[in-house]
C-alpha cells in the first residue's frame, strides 16, 4: 500500500531569546504549510530558542519558557493541521539536553542531539549533556530518523538509525556560514546517504546572530544521494516535498524546486549584508553611522551598511585635517552620492592642534612618531562616539582582517564602534569585494543598484593619511603578500619554515607573525563583526595576551 507524505522544509530567521516571536514564526510558516496541503514543518535546531542560545540556557526560567512555548504547540497541534519539528532545550532527569520534538494531535515524540560540537564557535559541551543514541520516530506510518546537526557529521547515528527501521533522515541544523561550509554540509550528507540507503532531508535557518551568521541552503537528497530540492541561500523560505512510501520501504522523493544558491563574493558579501542588518534590528539601533575617508575600507562598509539598512538609516562623516588628500575628500563625497546617504563634515584640524599643544610641555625632548599619528585617529572617535550616542547610531568600525591581524588600527581610536562590517574579510578580499558590488547585485540588497564604491576608492594607493606623503607600503608589504602569509599562519597555523620555503621573505615571515601575536590586546577589545573564514578572531583563534613565545623558531 502506498503511503505519501509530504514534508515541508522551513527556513526561517530566529531571534535568540525572543520566544514569543519565534513561535509565531512557527505557526505563520505552519498555517502557511497547511494551505499547501503539507502533513509536516520542519524547523530548525533550537528554533524555540533561537541559536545559539549559549550561557541562556542555565537560567530556570529560560528553560521553562521554552517547555511553555512548545506545550502551547501541543496544544494548537489538536487542530489535526500539519505536524511539527522543532528543536528547544530541556532537562531530561535533571541533565540539560539540545533537544527536537515532533509534535502532532496533541502528542510529542522527543530526542535529544548525540554529539555536541566543541570546536570552533562551538562549546555545547559547556551547557548540554549527552545520553543515548535516539531511536526511529513512527509518524503517520513512516518511520523518522531524527538528528540534530552535528549527529549528521559523525556514521554512527545515521548508521543506528537505520539499523533500527529508519526509513528517512530528517536533520535539523544550526549551521553557520563560512566560506567553505555549502561544500562540506553537502557531502558529509551525501556520505550518510550512501551508508545508509536512506534519503536525507536538510533544515537550517538563516539570519545573524552576533558574529554569526545563518546562510541556509536546506535540502533533500534522495536514497541514491540526488538532489531532490535545494532551497535558495540567505533568504526566508517554505519547500516542499512529497515522498512515497511503498510497503514500509520509502521507494520515491518528487523532485522539487532547485534554487540557487550564492558562492564565492556572493556568499561573502550577503554574509556580511545580513549580518549587519540583523545586528542592528534585532538589537533595535536607529540606524548606523561611520567615518568616511575616502579609502577603499570605509567605501565598502558604508555600501554594505545601506545595502543592508537602507540609506536612510546610514550617516556618513568626514573628518579631515591638512593630511586629507582633496581626492579623497571628494571620494569621500562620491560614496555619498553613489548611495543617497546623509554626510556631515567636522574639520578636525583645530582639534588637533589643540591636542598637540597641550601635549607640548610633556612632550619636550621626544621625537615625533606615531603618537601624534594616533591622536588624531582618536580624535575621529571620539565624535563619532559622540554622534552616536547623541542620535542613538550603532558606529560601525571599517577595519580590515588584515589590518587588525597586524595591527594596523588605532585602539580607542578607528576601532572604536558597536560592529566591524570587515572583520574577517582579507584587505585583498575587500579589493575583490569592491570590484563585485559594483557589478553584481541581488534582491538581498535595499541600496541602490549599479555603482556603489567609487573606481579611485579602489583603485588609489591605499593610505591612512595621518601624515604627509603616508602609504599604507611604508609600513606593511604589499596586501597580496601580507594576506598569503596571514592566511598561512591564521587559518593554517602552518610552520613558519614552510611559509618561508613558498618564497616568502624570512625577516618579513617572521615580522608579521610577531606583529600579530603583539596584536592580540587589541582585538581582544575590538567590536565583532561577522565570521566569513574558517578561523576568525574569537572563539576560533584562542592566543593568550601575555606571550613571550614569538618567535616560533
């Protein structure tokens, strides 16, 4: 006899900590599944909650919020509408678990996440517990495997599964974005796929969360590890598919829709798009604001802060002194105009001067040097601080990967700011960035279209211009070499010997792995700013401040 079934994959962006407007969430997306004709939703991992939840999770009341939330799904599930899958966390006999239910006429199946990730951004095993493997899930004839992000990347629960009647996979996730994941996310699945003969259903969420952010790209393969559906990436989105079961042996999956899905700059540039957008909303900012030089750095971000905000939502400010070039004064103007945004001016030059003058007496004796550089790096600060808290603006901070690697920023200075839209892009990735906005453009976006960073914002030699005559080449290598060397020693932790034998100099090799331990107080107190690579600064790269190893020989 022939059993179909048609099961809807729900990609939706959660707000940690905001239940109420999470199950919502869930019962719009279920209300909409219904009119579809779908008999199950699929939520993502901790979709009560939000993800990731972290130290939240050890407060009672957070805890009990939760079981209110989903007994109050068990309750609406009387309706006999579509069941639901949902993740949430909860104590099962006194031990915290990361947890899925399915729920359906007022009745709910649970199992708890297997393996807990402790890598990375990951440290579940601080707050969750681990017990037993979870068993199939009998719904409406069809025999679930259920699991939970992480228990995909490993054999044994897909293999488990199986072993005990699974006859379909269904694998809710919380799986942030970095360059490389779309990849690895399709063929750790493929791999389950071809173990166990069973097809695999794929649910992520998207969205920003801190210095993650959520790119989705759910799926389904079916039992010979086709694509059967594939759910575009960065976007809210209901799918669907049917499958057909045969005798107690699941037989088809229905190709669906096949969506595209963003790659490369793409993928980057909507990471940092989305990021910023639900940084700011979610966090309920007016709007933003930043110091615009004129420089390729600062083009970008305010380009990506009215792609994802909108113009009206974006101040610019210039502020220059008798260093400012009149070319980047006007490159300054030109990103303005190119994006209909708002910009002041305030002249820092009498500021400075006043600074240096009041300086002078302690000062006798001692040669100029970056000091009086960084003064006036501090001096932009602290009006752009001031303009933020006087209109209720997030400041965002247009450092570079590369920069803050080295060290190349001025501390309580361009530094300052709630968010860094270029934290974990590579100066040469902002070049490339750049090059890409100005050519492309996606539904994502709420800027304009066409040109958005001005041609000599890239294309002039890049300087701070805090004084006369100043490259950024004085004082670094060139950014192609300086971001070979980074990219070897930060993602890699390659030997310096082995960077060195790719042709790189030695004195240099070992000068910029110097700069970036020395570096490390610095972005300790940086503002986050959303995670592109496979190692961004925080929880990915853990170097202790006080460090007199660094010479790595």
């Amino acid at each position: 006899m022939k059993n179909t079934l048609k099961i809807s994959l729900c990609q939706l962006n959660f707000h940690v900590g905001n239940l109420k407007n999470n199950l919502e969430n869930i019962l719009v997306a279920r209300e909409e599944v219904k009119k579809q004709g779908g008999n199950l939703c699929v939520f993502s991992e901790l979709s009560i909650t939000g993800y990731p939840p972290e130290d939240l999770v050890l407060r009672k009341t957070f805890i009990q919020s939760a079981e209110k939330a989903v007994e109050k799904l068990i309750d609406i599930s009387k309706d006999n509408g579509p069941a639901m899958i949902v993740g949430y966390p909860r104590y099962n006999n006194d031990k915290l678990m990361n947890s899925a239910a399915l729920i359906y006429k007022g009745k709910i199946s649970i199992i708890d996440k297997f393996h807990l990730p402790n890598y990375g951004v990951f440290d579940e095993e601080r707050v969750f517990n681990t017990d037993r493997m979870p068993g199939p899930i009998l719904f409406e004839g069809i025999r679930i495997g259920l699991m939970i992000c992480e228990d995909m990347w490993y054999p044994d629960v897909a293999e488990t599964l199986q072993e005990s009647g699974a006859q379909i996979l269904i694998v809710i996730n919380g799986s942030p974005f970095d360059q490389n994941k779309e990849d690895e996310r399709l063929s750790v699945a493929v791999s389950r796929v071809i173990e166990t003969n069973l097809p695999l259903i794929y649910v992520n969420q998207i969205g920003g969360q801190d210095e993650l952010v959520f790119d989705g790209g759910s799926f389904a393969l079916d039992a010979t590890s086709k694509l059967c559906l594939q759910s575009s990436s960065w976007k809210n989105e209901i799918n669907t598919i049917e499958i057909i079961c045969n005798n107690n042996s699941l037989i088809d999956i229905t190709p669906s829709i096949i969506n595209k899905i963003s790659i490369g700059l793409e993928s980057k540039y909507n990471a940092m798009v989305l990021g910023l957008r639900d940084y700011v909303n979610k966090n309920k900012f007016k709007g933003v604001l930043l110091g615009l030089s004129g420089g390729i750095d600062s083009a970008l971000a305010v380009a990506i802060a009215v792609d994802a905000l909108g113009s009206d939502k974006v101040r610019g400010i210039r502020m220059p002194s008798k260093y400012s070039s009149d070319g980047s004064l006007k490159d300054a103007e030109e990103s303005g105009k190119l994006l209909d945004i708002k910009i002041d001016t305030i002249n820092i030059e009498k500021i400075n001067e006043t600074y240096l003058g009041d300086l002078k007496d302690v000062f006798t004796g001692l040669d100029k040097d970056t000091t009086e550089e960084n003064i006036q790096s501090r001096i932009r600060g602290v009006i752009l601080m001031a303009i933020s808290n006087k209109f209720g603006e997030m400041l965002i901070s247009t450092g570079n990967k590369s920069e803050i690697s080295v060290g190349y920023t001025t501390i309580y200075g361009d530094m300052n700011g709630g968010f860094c839209a270029l934290k974990d892009a590579y100066k040469t990735d902002v070049y490339n960035l750049s090059k890409w906005r100005n050519e492309n453009y996606n539904d994502l976006f709420l800027g304009p279209r066409g040109m958005a960073i001005p041609l000599n914002s890239i294309h002039k030699e890049p300087s701070a211009e805090l004084d006369f005559n100043q490259r950024d080449q004085d004082s670094l290598p060139d950014y192609k070499v300086l971001d070979e060397i980074l990219i070897k020693i930060i993602e890699e932790e390659a030997p310096l010997e082995s960077i060195i034998s790719m042709g790189h100099d030695s004195k240099l090799v070992h000068k910029i792995y110097k700069l970036l331990l020395l570096s490390e107080y610095k972005r300790r107190q940086s503002a986050p700013g959303v995670k592109l690579t496979a190692r961004s600064f925080g929880k990915e790269r853990r170097y202790p401040i006080t460090n007199a190893f660094l010479n790595d020989t």
